[in-house]
C-alpha cells in the first residue's frame, strides 16, 4: 500500500497537467480540480449517506442533527482551531442570536 506522500505528490502532479485528481483519467471542470464523473460519484455519494443518517466523510453513524459522526466533528474542529492560531484569529464562536435580535 502506498502512503499519503505517494498520494499527495499524485494529485499535485494530475492538477499540474490539468488532470482530474480524483482518477487522473479526464481533464477538470472549469477552475475545479475534479472531473464531472467524479464530482456526480462523491455528490451521489454524500447524498446516499445524508438520507440514511451517515457522516458523509467516512459512513459511521451521524451525530443527531448533524451531517457527521463524532470523530469527524472532532477532527474538523481540531484543523478549525489550528488554522485559527496559525492566523492569529479568535477560535471563539459567535453568541448566537436570540429571538428579539433580527437580522435585517
């Protein structure tokens, strides 16, 4: 089996030569880096988990009202946080409105 580098130095080359980077085979849809087969397959795909409750990354169970599984949310909250002290930015969210505030 062949490792992330393997795969990362793959992609980078296929997006070079304007390739998709999913199967390599077709050229991209306009300023994307996925063919329209591929995009249709994950689309296809995240759909199919949605309507039966799955994470749409990996498949496990979703959390209740949530699009992913406990271990996903973990792991996209972690690289938000990272990439906000990476930036200098407060990781902290929003209070969020209550019912008197509006939005206009």
């Amino acid at each position: 089996m062949r490792g992330p580098a393997y795969h990362s130095s793959r992609r980078a080359e296929f997006k070079r030569q304007g390739l998709c980077v999913r199967c390599g085979k077709s050229s991209c849809r306009q300023g994307k880096t996925d063919c329209k087969d591929c995009h249709q397959r994950e689309r296809r795909l995240v759909e199919g988990r949605e309507a039966n409750g799955l994470c749409v990354r990996c498949g496990k169970d979703a959390q209740p009202g949530r699009r992913k599984c406990a271990a996903c949310l973990e792991y996209y909250r972690q690289r938000y946080h990272s990439a906000c002290e990476r930036n200098g930015k407060s990781s902290s969210r929003r209070v969020p409105r209550g019912p008197q505030e509006s939005v206009r």
